[in-house]
C-alpha cells in the first residue's frame, strides 16, 4: 500500500480573486506543501534530499477543479504516493473542505542530479511502503 499524508491550510486573501475564489495556479502550491509534509511525516526533508546531490523536478502537472475555494476556507490537502519507479515519484492530490471534494491533481517527479541527469530514486522512497 502507497504512503498517504493529510496537511490542513487556510486559503488567506492574497490567494484569491476579485471574486474571493482562490486562484487556480495556487492549487499547485498547496499541491507541495502535501509533498513536502508527506516526505517530513517519514522522517526526511526535501532539503536533505538535495544536500544529498539528488533533485526532484516536475515533469507532469494536472489538476481537474470540481468546485471552488473561498477565502477562509480550512482546506485539507491528501497526498498520496501513487507509483515509485526507476527514476521517477507519481504523486495523487486531493482537495477537501471537509468532505467535499474541491480539486484533484496528478503531479510527476523525475530525480535528476545537479547537472541534470536522471538518478534513481533514494532508496528511503522505495522501503516499506506503508
């Protein structure tokens, strides 16, 4: 079974439009905030995973909008590791206020070293999976 994280946010007024709709683009920023809390709830950082000479780069960005978010909305964000191969982290977002589904997103990672190319995945990715 895949890793799965939930991070709660507040959708604050400079994330919305006119309209107090938070703006799509910012959906992506949420997106890795879930990324980031889901790799510290196993005990590492995105941080640590460059000082050890590996980056992480999208490759793949989607995200399908089913119903808006407003200013002040507490919105919790799922992450959930959906495939680990070679190379490459496949992530699955959702988007809830409370029940209610908002957003889902599909986002790919590929690992590549700092002058670009491709390495394989650390192996604390591929371990376990809970």
């Amino acid at each position: 079974m895949f890793r799965t994280h939930e991070v709660q946010v507040r959708v604050r007024y400079k994330e919305t439009d006119q309209m107090g709709v938070l703006y799509h683009g910012n959906y992506f920023t949420f997106f890795e905030v879930g990324r980031a809390e889901l790799l510290r709830s196993q005990g590492f950082t995105y941080r640590e995973l460059e000082e050890s000479g590996v980056l992480a780069v999208v490759v793949k960005a989607e995200c399908s909008y089913h119903k808006p978010a407003k200013y002040d909305d507490l919105l919790t964000i799922q992450t959930t590791i959906s495939k680990i191969s070679k190379a490459k982290i496949e992530y699955e977002h959702k988007v809830l206020r409370k029940e209610e589904l908002l957003a889902t997103g599909h986002i790919t990672l590929a690992f590549v070293n700092r002058e670009g190319k491709i390495q394989r995945a650390p192996e604390f990715l591929s371990k376990d999976r809970e």
